[in-house]
C-alpha cells in the first residue's frame, strides 16, 4: 500500500511539476526572444508543438493530429496504466511506468485542451543540442529507459538461470 502511494505521489508530482513550468514559460517566454544560459548550453524559449517527438505529424491535417495525437496517446496511455495494474508491475517496472503515464498524461492534457504541446527547453553544446522539450517529455523518457533497463536485466536474469542450470531453458 505504501509503495501504491509514493506512485500516486510521483504521478501527481510530476503533473503538478509539468503543469507549473508550462504555465511559467508561457507567461515569461511567449512572444520574446529566447534566452541563453550556462554559456548556451541551456535555451528557454516558448514552442507550441502540435506534432509528437521532435514535432513529428505537425503538418498533418488537423483532423489527423487530433486523432493519433490525442485519440491515439489517450487510448494508449490508458491501456498501458491497465496493463500495469492487471501485471501488478512492482518495483522499478511500477516506476518506469509511471513516470511514462504521468507525462504522457500531461502531455495529453495540453494536447485535448489547446491542440498543441508547450516546449520551453533546449540543451545542447555547440552545433550538438536537443530538440525543445519540457518536463513531461523528460518524465517520459526517464520512465522508458527505467523500464527498458528492467527489462534487459530480467532477460539477463533469466539467462543466467537457464545457463547455470536453475531455470527450465
């Protein structure tokens, strides 16, 4: 029960956390010139993203985006959350995806409300930089590589078992 909590806790935190800078970036950033910091390593400027990663599907129709943006991520941010509790996914995989869902989810709250996704960070030195993202993007990505290092390690886990001997391989 503790543990359901701290994820409950992590999901709302990190919609809060995603929801805040949003609304700060919007009020600072939009309609001025972006900003450099750390010897322009990070860049603050205001993006409405109406594509996907790296604004990918921006120029579809709008019709389209609404449908595979919102219609799409909705149906599977909510088959992925059904997922994990039906799995009782526990531990780092409970993480991985919460992190995922509650950025996805935020994410998805921007995307039903205003059609689009507010970006605000750039970082990057020299030519070599990210595209412009916020913090749901960050939540999601950290979720992903949470539940891809789980999921290598129990293949690695299992490996092991069958070569030594102590699983049925």
């Amino acid at each position: 029960m503790a543990g359901q909590f701290v994820l409950v806790l992590a999901v709302l935190g990190t919609i809060g956390c995603d929801r805040v800078t949003k609304h700060v970036a919007a009020g600072a950033l939009a309609g001025v010139p972006g900003r450099s910091y750390l010897g322009d390593t990070i860049r603050l400027g205001y993006v409405e993203n109406r594509g996907g990663f790296l604004s990918v599907g921006a120029s579809l129709p709008p019709a389209v985006r609404t449908l595979v943006f919102t219609v799409g991520n909705g149906v599977m941010l909510a088959v992925l959350l059904v997922a994990a509790i039906r799995q009782s996914w526990r531990g780092w995989a409970a993480v991985g995806v919460a992190l995922f869902i509650a950025g996805g989810a935020s994410n998805w709250i921007d995307r039903a409300a205003r059609g689009s996704v507010v970006d605000f960070l750039n970082v990057g030195i020299g030519p070599v930089r990210t595209g412009v993202f916020n913090v749901a993007d960050m939540a999601i990505l950290l979720g992903a590589a949470i539940l891809v290092f789980v999921g290598f390690r129990s293949m690695s886990e299992g490996s092991d078992k069958a070569t030594n001997g102590d699983g049925a391989a």
